[in-house]
C-alpha cells in the first residue's frame, strides 16, 4: 500500500496546490478560466494524441472495454435518476447528478495517474471510456435533465427540449478538440504513420505540461466553488435580513450529497468490475489488464467540468460542485486502497 501512496501522493499534492492558491487569491480567480482552456484546448488534447498514435490499434477498438464501460455507465445514470429523485430533485438536478456519479476524472487526472501506476499500456482503455462518456454519457444526461423544463430561468437552454439540448450536447462533442485528438491519434495508429520532427516534438511539450497545469487546475477550480458557495451564503444572509427570499439561500443537504459519492467510488467500480469479470466468464475478449484499468477509473472522482455544465443549464451547482469536491477529497483514500485491491 505504501508503493501507491508514494506514487498517488504528487497528484493529489498539485491539486490541494492549486486549491490553496485559489483559495488564498495567489491564483486569481479570474486566471482559472485561462487554466482550464490551455488544459482543455491545448495541453489535454496533445497528450490524448500521443498516447493514442503510440497505442496499438486494436487496443483503441477494443469492443468488449467498450461494453463494459457502457453498460455500467448507462445502469450508473440510470439507477442514480431513480433513486435520487425527490421533492427537492427534479429530472434537472436528478440527471446532473446522474452525470457526476457516471463521468470521472479520466482526462484531468486519471490519464496521467494510470499511465504513472500502470504504464502506458493503461492509454487504451482509458481513451475508450473518455470517448464514450464525452459522446454517449453526457448527451443522454442533458437530454434527460430537459424531461420536467427545469431551469428556464438559469442556463438559458431550458425552454428546450431533450432532443433540442441532445443536439446542443452533441455540438458541443464537436467543437471539442479531446475527440477530435483521440480520433486522429486512433488514424495516426492505424496508419503508422508518425508526426514530423517539429510537429511531434511541440505535441510532445504540450503534453507533458498536460499533467501538472491540469491537476493543478482542478484544486483551483474546487477552491473556486467553495469561494463561491460562502460568497452566495454571505448573500442569502443579506437577503434573509432584508426579508428577501433568496434562491441562494439553498444548500444541499447530505442527504443529497452522500449517496452520489458512495454512487461514484464504490457503486460505479463494483458494478465495472462485476460486469468486466460476467463478460470475461461468457468468453468475450477482455484482458485483465483492460479491466483493471477501467475499474480503477471508474474509482476516480467526479470530473469537474460537470458542475459548469449543471450551471450552464440551471441544474443545481452547489450540489454538484460538493459532491466534485467530496469525491476529490475522499479519493486520496479510496483509490490507493482500490489499487492496492486489484493489484
């Protein structure tokens, strides 16, 4: 246990780095947009490309990593919709909600963290499961959070309708460069063929800042949220003093936030690992190592892009944003201890 703890330790310290400069205001706040687009748009992308040129073809297309994944993140959407709504979460926060329990950190963190545990040999499975949860998981849970017209008011797609906001999620995949970097890294594979000399040498700098900017980035992000979260309840406070009913004034209860964390690190990697080893008894193709690898993303905490899509499309951010936060947190525990499981 103590090999993986040394090896996770550096992560998890670049993100509560980040964190500590946000919250600090050494990190503007106003710089994390700037963070988040040269991970997103930049660094991210060169780092999907290289693993994706230098990974066996076959391991890009590997049918059975897909099933898994897919049928454990449809059942995780699926389950976490129906047994979160309430009074208080309607098909909005319920399908958001859904999306945070399904989607983990596999670009910002869980990329560079597998690759350090496992070698460059985890890059396959891992890019299978990024494909999908951009494409099929995220566009199913916006369709969804359409379903009862929530949040006309807050992101400004609410007036829409699930096909509509489907549409909008599908757009989205597609002025997204991370697709678009795994697709020409699986032609790159395919193919052969290399970048030249320049080329690859600038892809390759890129990607290694991938790394520490984007860990760094999720800290910073998270200390956003919480800067935020106490500036709205400074607000509410007002508000209530004045006799003015505010919508800030609502904090999730834990009730709301718990079983979403359980959901995301225990429920999501059991029910990846009960399928991977169903599928492997049936005689499909699916190596050990393959599964390894998704189950342990599948023990990742949530990605935090999810809280600005909920806020983009006037779901619940706060709630949202806590279970990001407690699922980042509780991570630094749960994953070696997941590691030390399946090694």
């Amino acid at each position: 246990m103590l090999p993986v703890f040394l090896v996770t330790f550096p992560f998890f310290a670049l993100i509560a780095a980040g964190y500590g400069a946000a919250r600090a205001r050494v990190l503007p706040l106003d710089a994390i947009p700037g963070l988040n687009t040269f991970v997103l748009y930049f660094a991210l992308p060169c780092m999907l490309l290289r693993f994706g040129a230098g990974t066996p073809i076959g391991q890009l297309l590997d049918g059975s990593v897909a099933l898994v994944w897919g049928v454990s993140a449809l059942a995780v959407v699926a389950g976490t919709v129906v047994f979160t709504r309430n009074a208080r979460i309607g098909w909005n926060d319920g399908a958001f909600g859904a999306l945070v329990a399904a989607f983990p950190n596999t670009g910002f963190m869980g990329v560079p963290l597998l690759v350090a545990l496992l070698g460059a040999q985890a890059a396959g499975p891992m890019i299978i499961t990024i494909a999908f949860d951009l494409v099929v998981t995220s566009s199913l849970c916006i369709a969804l959070s359409r379903l009862d017209g929530a949040g006309s008011a807050g992101g400004g797609a609410g007036h829409h309708g699930p096909r509509q906001a489907a549409r909008q999620a599908l757009r989205g995949v597609l002025v997204n460069p991370m697709p678009w970097s795994i697709l020409l890294g699986v032609l790159l594979s395919a193919a052969r063929w290399r970048l030249p000399g320049p080329v690859e040498r600038t892809v390759a700098m890129l990607a290694d800042a991938a790394s520490p900017v984007a860990l760094f980035t999720i800290g910073a992000v998270l200390a956003r949220s919480a800067l935020l979260a106490r500036e709205h309840a400074a607000s509410a406070e007002v508000a209530a003093a004045m006799g003015v009913k505010s919508a800030l004034a609502r904090k999730a209860p834990l009730a709301d936030v718990l079983p979403v964390v359980g959901v995301k690190l225990l429920v999501h990697p059991l029910l990846v690992w009960a399928l991977g080893q169903g599928a492997i008894a049936l005689g499909l193709p699916l190596s050990s190592s393959a599964l390894v690898v998704i189950v342990l993303v599948a023990a990742l905490p949530s990605a935090s892009n999810v809280a600005m899509l909920a806020e983009r499309f006037g779901a619940d951010n706060g709630r949202i944003a806590r279970i990001i936060l407690w699922t980042t947190v509780a991570t630094f525990f749960s994953f070696p201890l997941a590691v030390g499981l399946l090694r």
